[in-house]
C-alpha cells in the first residue's frame, strides 16, 4: 500500500481502539484511522485494504463477513486474515496440545463442554479463508509463528 492509500481498523473494544491510535499517532500514518463499529459491517466503502487479525474463528458467519470486507474494498486492494490454527509443523505439533488448552482456556462461554474449541476455530477460520480464496485473486497463505499464525490473504479483482 503506498502514501496515498487508506487503512481502516474496526473493533468493538474501546481500549483496543485506544491503542491502535496511540499506536498511529507515534509512527505517524496519516493513511490509518481507527473506529468502533461491528467488523461484520464495517462502516467503510472502497478503502484499499482490509485485516482481520484473529477475528474469523470467532465469527458465527465468517464467510458472510469475508464477502462483506471484499465487497467493501476497492478493486485491486487486499483483504487479510489473521487466525491462530493448530501447527502442522513436523517440529511444532507436540506443541498443539499447549495450544487447544490456551484456546478453551480463552474460549467465552463453558469451558468444560466437549465440543473443542480449537476445532471450532479453525473450521470458523476454514469457512472464512475459502471464501477469501473465491471472492479474490492472487490468493495466498501463509503459516508464520511456527506454523501456529496463518495469514491469507488475496485481492479484490480489478
């Protein structure tokens, strides 16, 4: 994204609001603003780029709000995803048992219930990231943070 391009960030949470703009003010981006609304319909049109960082699992109808995010987005500009997933890593997954507990230790609701969490994230993020994936071009992921962070991400047709 170049100087004259917008990014936009969405949250709910007004301290997570705070931050970003604490953030944008001390390295200066005069292209980043920040607003509290519902990331399931941004109050945004046309903007250049769209990052969802560690939402999608957390959506009851992430594709719908990936088709949103690429429908809002001017074309040629980028849509995003952040998610935590279990690594597929031969030298990560002993790991992966550390992380299903970290997630139903932050999962809202029963913690103690059967269903996983974990995999209840990750098929929300598998919905969100094929939706991506037909809805753009130029389509990639990513797995970052020893296999643990996937990023994918891909553009809105011209």
């Amino acid at each position: 994204m170049g100087p004259t391009g917008t990014v936009v960030g969405v949250d709910l949470v007004p301290a997570m609001l705070e931050r970003a703009r604490a953030r944008i003010g001390a390295v200066g981006w005069e292209n980043v603003q920040v607003v509290r609304a519902d990331a399931t319909e941004p109050p945004v049109d046309g903007v250049d780029a769209v990052l969802a960082a560690f939402l999608t699992g957390m959506l009851e109808e992430p594709a719908a709000a990936v088709r949103t995010w690429v429908d809002r987005t001017a074309p040629g500009g980028r849509v995003t995803l952040l998610n935590a997933v279990r690594s597929e890593r031969l030298s990560t997954r002993p790991l992966n048992p550390l992380f299903r507990a970290l997630v139903r230790l932050g999962a809202p609701g029963r913690r103690l219930r059967r269903a996983s969490p974990a995999r209840a994230l990750e098929r929300r993020y598998a919905r969100a990231r094929t939706a991506l994936f037909e809805a753009t071009v130029d389509a990639f992921e990513w797995r970052l943070g020893g296999g643990f962070v996937a990023l994918a991400s891909g553009r809105v047709p011209e």
